[in-house]
C-alpha cells in the first residue's frame, strides 16, 4: 500500500501537474503519517527536501527522485524495519538515484506512444491520445512501484543486519550528516538564492 | 469557449506524461490541444517534438488554439502557428523556470517548515497539516492561476497574449519571491533549531553558516552532506559523538 501510494505522488514529479504533491516535505509527513510515525517522516523529508531542492527540473533534468527518495527513506525507518533515520536517509537517496535512472530509461524508449498516435493519422485512423497518455501513465506508476518495493525489500533486509555491525564512527558520522543536512542545505540554498536576487 | 477552456485547462496537467528524449513534451501537448484542432494535418503537426515550462503552456496552448483556427489550413499559416509556438514555448519558459522552480518551489518548502514550526511552537493542532497546506497553496495558487489565465487569454486574443504576457513584471515577482524564500528559511532554520528538539542549536547555527559559506566552495547540498558525514565520522573517531 505505502508502494502504491508513492508511485502516485511520484507521478505528479513530471507526468502529471506537478503540484508539488511529490516533494519530501509533502512525501515525508505523508507517509509518516500512514505509518503513525508524522514527525519522523517530516524530519526525513525535511532532510530530503534540503538537499534535493536545489535539482531543477529543467529540460528534463533528473538526477535524483526526491518522491522514491523520501518514500523510502521514511517507509524503511517509521515501517517494519525500523532502520535508524541515518541509515533509511542513506538508502532512500540511492534508491531515488536508481529510479531517476530507470526514469531516463523509459524516457529513451516513450517515444514509441507519439509514433503510434503518428501512424495511425497517417493511416487516416483517428489517434487514440488518450489511450497514450493513460498506458504512459500506467507505466510510469508501475515503474515506481517496482522500483520503491523492491528498493525497500533489499536496503532494509540488507541493512538490518549491516547497519549495528558498522564501525560506531561510521554510524555517527552518517547520523551527523542527517542531523545537519536541514541546515546545511537551507543555508546553501538561502546563500544562493541572495546571490540570484 | 469556456468549455473548451476548462477541457483544455484539465488536460493541460498532463502535458508532461509520456515525455520523452525524442518528442519531449509532444504527447502532452497534442492531448491538451486536441479539443481545438478540426483537421488530421492539424493533429499531426502537433505531434512533433516541443518543450517549455508546464506553468506556461496555457498561454502557448491558447494561443496556438486561437491561430489554428484562423489558419484554416492554409500551408503558409500552418508553418507561422509551428515557428510562433516554438518560439513562444522556448521564450516563455526561461522566465517561468526562474519563477516557479527557481523561486516559488523554495518559498513553498520555506513556508511548509516555517509554519509548521510556528504552529508546533505555539501548541497549534495539526502542526504538520497546516504547514504542507500553507507550502502547497503559495506554490499553487500562482501556478494554477498562470496556466488558466494563459489559457484563456490565448484562446481569446491570439498573438495578442504573448504581447501581453511580454508587459508583465515577471523578473520583480522573481526577485521579490527569492527574497521573502531567503528570509523564511533563515526563519524557518532559527525556529527549528532554537527549539532543540533536531540538534542543539549551536550545531543548528553552525551547519547553517557552514552551508551559507560553503555553498560556493563546495557546490550543491548533496556534496555539504557528504562533507558533514565524513566530518562527524572524524569526529566520533576522535571521541566526539551527536
């Protein structure tokens, strides 16, 4: 369910809208919530949304999926695995560099949607745009699903058990950087935006 | 006209589904056009490859509606409403991304925490809600409201939008929505981190000086991060833990 529902908001990252539905600080608290944890979920997203906020979405620029990112993050640490926030922190930004990956792999092949629309107006057909768009739709959100499933199947199995057997330094640096993460990046971003204005 | 308005308006949120490397936005865009083309030539003429800001594909769907239909499937119009829409869609977006990606998004994420934090402060119900709600709605408000009046302005007036759209102060609305995004995420950082409830607040203060200073040395916030983490684990190898 926690899958499904962000593979929906996920959607209005680029197919739908965007509204801003799919940012952390929307994603985060959200999915908290889902899991009865809101204020760990909102810290997650805050942190996430830090960092990301920076990544425009120009001229189909995608480095990272904030949406997967804080999904993840949040569901591996208010869900059943419980990971610390350090570590779900960490494995939510892999997993949303792993479906920007699979995004620019499916957008090398969408095309195939505006040729069909194509051939059939050459073939004095009327082209089901409709159709198009709703089979885009559908498996852009499978996509997500996919990714956001087995990305939280595999990072809290494997962390679960990785994660206390860690070097103590490793694991406090990792949750210095959580920690700091609002901060730092609201303070680069708000030095970047005075610069701008 | 204001049926079709709505029906444009309505599948105009889906102009960016199915972009592609290839067609872009081509998809989305012939969909949303769709209701106001009458010929097959029209249909495939817009079918071919187009991008520009999502915010501002009203203005460029309206007009397009508009000229299409006075082209009445004259060669020669038909060329002018592909190289006028290219050159709208291009022109358009450069201003818009400034605006709504460049400047509202982090005025909507700064006002989200600032309120929510406000409201936890002060013991408000709902905290959370009404902070998401308060960062949605400055971000939407503008966004909805610059896709329909595009829109409708486009079907109505033709050319004549994109002139119009040409006279609006758009680079004081960027300037002005940085600023008040600077000024609630220094707010919004205080609040959080005078509370103490994340992290102390001298370390709240020094991460954010740190990231005001750094920015430029170090560049985007992902690489801060990775900085703070390698930082704390030198840190906790010299006994220093969070």
């Amino acid at each position: 369910m926690i899958a499904a529902v962000i593979s929906a908001l996920e959607l209005d990252a680029a197919s739908v809208g965007p509204t801003l539905l799919s940012r952390p600080f929307v994603v985060g608290p959200l999915v908290g919530t889902l899991l009865g944890r809101p204020l760990l979920g909102a810290g997650l997203g805050v942190a996430i949304e830090a960092v990301t906020l920076e990544e425009l979405p120009l001229g189909g620029c995608l480095r990272i999926s904030a949406t997967v990112a804080a999904g993840v993050a949040v569901w591996l640490a208010a869900g059943p695995f419980a990971l610390p926030a350090e570590a779900a922190f960490i494995a939510g930004l892999a997993a949303g560099w792993v479906h920007a990956r699979v995004e620019l792999f499916m957008r090398g092949r969408r095309v195939v949607h505006v040729r069909r629309a194509q051939a059939s107006l050459a073939e004095g057909r009327e082209p089901r745009l409709g159709l198009e768009i709703s089979s885009a739709l559908a498996a852009q959100a499978l996509a997500t699903w996919v990714v956001t499933a087995a990305a939280f199947l595999a990072a809290g199995s494997v962390l679960e058990i990785l994660w206390p057997l860690l070097p103590e330094a490793l694991r406090s640096g990792a949750r210095c950087a959580v920690v700091a993460a609002p901060w730092l990046g609201a303070g680069g971003l708000a030095a970047s935006l005075w610069r701008k204005s | 006209m204001s049926a079709l308005c709505a029906r444009m308006f309505l599948r105009s949120l889906f102009l960016q589904t199915g972009f592609s490397d290839e067609s872009r936005q081509a998809l989305g865009f012939a969909w949303a056009l769709d209701p106001a083309l009458l010929s097959a030539q029209a249909r495939a003429r817009h079918l071919e490859s187009f991008n520009t800001n999502p915010y501002t594909a009203g203005l460029v769907l309206g007009t397009t509606a508009a000229l299409e239909a006075r082209a009445a499937g004259t060669p020669a119009s038909a060329s002018r409403v592909l190289a006028l829409k290219s050159a709208a869609g291009a022109s358009l977006a450069g201003a818009a991304d400034a605006l709504f990606w460049g400047s509202l998004r982090p005025l909507a994420a700064a006002l989200a925490v600032f309120v929510a934090a406000v409201f936890h402060r002060v013991g408000l119900p709902h905290a959370l809600f009404w902070g998401t709600f308060a960062g949605l709605a400055v971000f939407n408000a503008p966004a909805l409201a610059a896709r329909w009046i595009g829109l409708s302005k486009g079907l109505a007036e033709g050319e004549g939008a994109l002139v119009w759209a040409g006279g609006l102060p758009v680079q004081t609305w960027i300037r002005r929505s940085r600023l008040a995004a600077v000024i609630l995420l220094i707010a919004a950082a205080g609040l959080v981190g005078a509370s103490g409830s994340v992290a102390t607040p001298l370390f709240a203060a020094v991460a954010f000086t740190a990231g005001w200073l750094l920015s430029l040395v170090v560049g985007g916030p992902l690489r801060l991060v990775a900085v703070a983490g390698l930082l704390g684990v030198a840190a906790a190898a010299g006994g220093w833990t969070l």
